[in-house]
C-alpha cells in the first residue's frame, strides 16, 4: 500500500498477504479511557487515549521528527485525521451498551496524535455519544477488536475514570472470564484468517466498564 495511510489501516491490511506475521494480536495498544458527563448530567460521550507499542509507534513516525527529535503533534495532525476517518469502518472500537442495547457514536472530537521522547505514539480522541444518556440505568463500554487483529489492555492504574460526574456515580470495571481450553486451542493464524464476520472474538478478552448514578 503507498503513501501515509493511517496505521490502523496499514495493520489491518496486512490480513490479506500471505507473508503476514504468524500469530495474533499483530498490535498492542494501552488503553485510558474516560467517560464524559455533560452539565445535565447524562452521559455525553468517551474520551480515549490509545498508547501505541513500539513497532507500530515506528511505522506511524517514520520520515516525521526533525534532528532525531520526535515529531510535534502539528505534523502528527494529518496523520491523526487519516487514523481517526479509518478508525470508522471498525466502530472506533468502541461498544456502549445500556439495558442491553447497543448505543451508537457521532464522528470523534479533539483528535490528535503525539509522541513522547522515546517517540511512542498516543491517539487522543473524545468520542460523543449520538444521543447522551442518562446513568440512572447502568451504562457500560468496552474497547476491543472483535478480530483480536488488535489487542487492546487497559492501563494498569486507573485505566477509566469518570469526569464531571454527579456526585454519587460510581465506575465499575469487569474482567472477562478466563478462555476456556477449547477457545485456547483455537488462537492460531489460521482461526482468525477463517473467522466468520460478526465472531466477536475479541469481546471474550475484554474488560467492561460500568458506569450508575442515584
């Protein structure tokens, strides 16, 4: 593939040859996340801040950066817009629920993209809610790749937080349920190569944050 496209379409490509690595997750992100009230108090939307690993980080700063110095977050700007414009075919993976439904997005907000001094990229991003929600029911996201083409962990400290909150709200996190043996057996290249659409994989290694308020 030629030019700059946004790396998440560059990774996802690579599905397609057959010289592609040998094992999933192909890419590592460290997710925070924080879930946004708006001044009614409802729930407006998601902000996210997606740590990139190192190899990936490469790929998305290569030829940017200038005397060995990472690139400012001005030349990362194109590259950020590229990511987020990809990132929709996937559903920003992002998936709210609240009793139950699925709840949809509107385009991302406040994007961009930087990289610290050991030139690791973070993608930032606030992702609104079509229509905000009310916490008094149970709200609940998780952040996966339904392929596991992606692997996406929460930080290890406070990983979600909730800002602008009434007072009362409460933020509960979910681990998922251990893999059972079978489901073990199964993660080779060739199961995900072959997976059906709509499998849903990654949901089964994802973490579920549960936002309520009285």
């Amino acid at each position: 593939m030629k030019g700059r496209i946004g790396p998440f379409l560059y990774a996802l490509s690579l599905l397609l040859l057959p010289e592609g690595a040998d094992a999933h997750p192909h890419v590592w992100v460290a997710v925070r996340s924080e879930v946004v009230f708006a001044a009614d108090g409802k729930i407006a939307g998601v902000r996210h801040a997606w740590e990139f690993d190192e190899m990936y980080s490469a790929y998305a700063v290569q030829g940017l950066g200038k005397n060995g110095k990472p690139p400012t977050p001005e030349e990362l700007a194109p590259l950020a817009q590229t990511n987020v414009e990809s990132l929709a075919e996937f559903e920003f993976f992002t998936f709210a629920k609240q009793n139950s439904a699925k709840l949809a997005f509107k385009p991302p907000e406040n994007v961009s993209l930087e990289a610290n001094e050991k030139k690791i990229v973070t993608l930032r991003f606030f992702l609104p809610l079509a229509n905000p929600v009310s916490a008094k029911k149970p709200f609940s996201f998780q952040v996966y790749d339904p392929t596991y083409f992606v692997a996406f962990d929460l930080e290890k400290k406070n990983p979600v937080t909730l800002a602008q909150a009434p007072a009362g709200c409460s933020l509960s996190l979910v681990e998922p349920a251990p893999l059972l043996a079978t489901d073990n057996q199964k993660l080779s290249e060739a199961f995900f190569q072959n997976m059906s659409p709509g499998s849903d994989f990654g949901m089964k290694l994802a973490t579920r944050a549960i936002v309520a308020c009285p």
